[in-house]
C-alpha cells in the first residue's frame, strides 16, 4: 500500500515551529505520511513574490489533505485573506471548531465539549460588492446566502453530530432583523432538521447564543450557523478552553480539507521556543480522524491530556515555564 502523502504549510512565525511538532508527534505514531512541504503567507510573499504560489495550489489539489501552520495577511495594499481565498479556491464548505477541556488548564469551565461548524464561503466574509464612496464617508459590503450553501452546512452538522452520536444542534441566526439573509439559513435549517428526528434542534438569536455560552456553556452540544456568527461564536467557545491555542481548526469540502492552528503567527515570540503546539497538533488529530485514523488520534490525544494535566513541561500559557520543544518532548515520551 503507497504513503498517504500529506501537503504541509508551515506558515509564518511561531508557524514552522508548532508544525515541526505536530510532525515528530505523527511520525512517533506510526502514522507513516509522506510530506510535501508548501510555501504561503509572508514567507512564500518574501520567496516568491506572492502569498500562494500556484505550486502550494497545485500541492493542495493533488494531495487533498493539507495541515497548516498560521498564515499572515499584510495589512491593506489590497492583498485579501490567504485563509478565506484557501476555503473558496478549493469550496471548503464546511469549518468544523470543536473546543473541549483539559484538566490542568487555566481556563474557567472544566468540563466543555462543543462543536461550532461554520459556514465557510458565504456571507459577509465573500468579500463581494466591498466599496468606500469616494469621499470616503460611505463603505459598503454584501453578504449573500444561498439555499445550497445554507443546506449543505446544516446537513453537514447533522450528519457529524450522529456520527459523534451528539444529541442536540443549535441553529445560531439573526433572523429577527436580518429578514433576508440569515431568515433563508433559518428557513432552510429547519426543513433540514426535520430528516434528522433523533437529534434534538433548537433555535437561537446570536447575541442570546453568546450570553448563555457564557453563563451555561454546558448547555450546547453542536453550534451550526452563518460565516460571520461562526468566527465569533468559535473564538468565543475557544475562551472557555483557555484560548486559541487550545482551539484546533478544520476547513472541509466535498473531496478536499486543510486542517489548521486558528491562532495567528505570533511573530513577537517567533524564533524563541516559546509557543504552544497544542492546537496544530489538535488539528493533527482532527485530520486523522478525518482519515478514519481513530486509533492513532486517541492516543495523541490521550498523550496530551497527560501532559497538560500533569503539568510536565508546558508552555507558560498552561502555567508552565517549558517551551515549544520540551512541552513536544513531554508527549512524545507518552507515546514510547
């Protein structure tokens, strides 16, 4: 049987780092991958004058799994979201965000398991019909939905909540002041819940989503909704985890998927074997699953539970005083 063989972005800053880690905990595994190694953001601008070189898309395409390091947009000069362009350029519908805790974090809650999957191309993230008037006192923007893009998100959290064997998907909108739009979602999310009578549907208005996430996050199980709700609604679920570098990222579509760090780059502790893998090697773990590599998720995963919990040299956001290096060593000395 050939290697899968895995298209690999390190990224800009802390980026190169946490993927090295990510790839010594594969290896460590036994998962066996071949690597292809692909240049974007401000390391593939510096290299090859532009963000995404048609090799990275060529490598992307060909391979059709991709784990990815945090990228950096330069600010203003027109240059577009790398991360945004990825999801359109390859239809990568679906942006799944689970947040779960871990004992020995510093974060508030302790026991949380929540699914937030985000519509991925639609919406005010498009980036269609952007303009500022001329005098610069009017700017404008459109957000779009489709009866197809709102079906194939809801069915998609229906399907992954039975295959989790969850309970309940909650349908985050605005349809109260956003008639139009986020009313489709609505209209369709309902009809597409109705196949689904063993799993319990609720419905709920995106700011009374972000309060009761706060004061009763127990309460949710899978979140589905809109582009725009469900970057807020998942950085919002990854607070209560201890942050984005507890939070993992997946971008899938019908026969692609880049898995990702949702945290930036960091350039300010880049280069210093300070940063945290945690979330890139969670995305490890969501890309095997994704490849029906249950067995070897489960131990990553229980590799970094031990860790953390026991406080053996993690990075100074869990408390500690390790860094990048000794925090990957740690798991992978649990993995022997």
């Amino acid at each position: 049987m050939s290697k899968r063989t895995i298209t690999v972005i390190p990224g800009d800053g802390i980026g190169p780092s946490i993927i090295d880690s990510a790839l010594k905990i594969l290896d460590k595994v036994g998962c066996d991958f071949e690597y292809e190694f692909a240049d974007a953001g401000l390391a593939a601008l510096e290299k090859h004058g532009e963000l995404v070189p048609q090799r990275t898309l060529d490598l992307i395409e060909k391979n059709r799994i991709t784990l990815k390091g945090p990228l950096t947009t330069p600010v203003g000069g027109g240059f577009t979201s790398i991360n945004v362009s990825l999801r359109k350029k390859f239809s990568l519908y679906a942006n799944v965000r689970p947040v779960n805790s871990f004992k020995g974090t510093q974060a508030r809650y302790d026991n949380i398991d929540i699914i937030t999957v985000r519509e991925n191309t639609e919406g005010m993230y498009s980036g269609l019909g952007q303009k500022t008037s001329d005098d610069g006192t009017t700017a404008e923007a459109t957000s779009i939905i489709t009866r197809q893009g709102a079906e194939q998100i809801t069915t998609f959290a229906y399907e992954l909540a039975r295959k989790e064997n969850r309970k309940k998907v909650t349908i985050v909108h605005k349809a109260n002041i956003m008639k139009s739009t986020s009313g489709l979602f609505l209209k369709v999310a309902r009809e597409v819940s109705e196949r689904y009578p063993d799993i319990t549907t609720e419905e709920m208005i995106v700011d009374a989503t972000c309060m009761k996430l706060v004061m009763n996050p127990e309460h949710f199980d899978v979140i589905v909704t809109t582009n725009l709700f469900g970057d807020i609604l998942s950085d919002l679920c990854a607070g209560l985890v201890g942050g984005l570098g507890m939070a993992p990222g997946a971008n899938i579509g019908k026969d692609a998927a880049i898995f990702e760090a949702v945290h930036g780059s960091a350039p300010d502790i880049a280069g210093k074997n300070l940063a945290n893998p945690t979330s890139v090697v969670l995305a490890s773990i969501q890309m095997l699953e994704y490849l029906g590599m249950q067995d070897k998720a489960t131990q990553i995963r229980s590799a970094i539970s031990a860790v953390i919990e026991e406080g053996d040299r993690t990075t100074r956001d869990l408390g500690g005083t390790h860094g990048t290096t000794d925090f990957t060593q740690a798991v992978l000395e649990r993995l022997s």
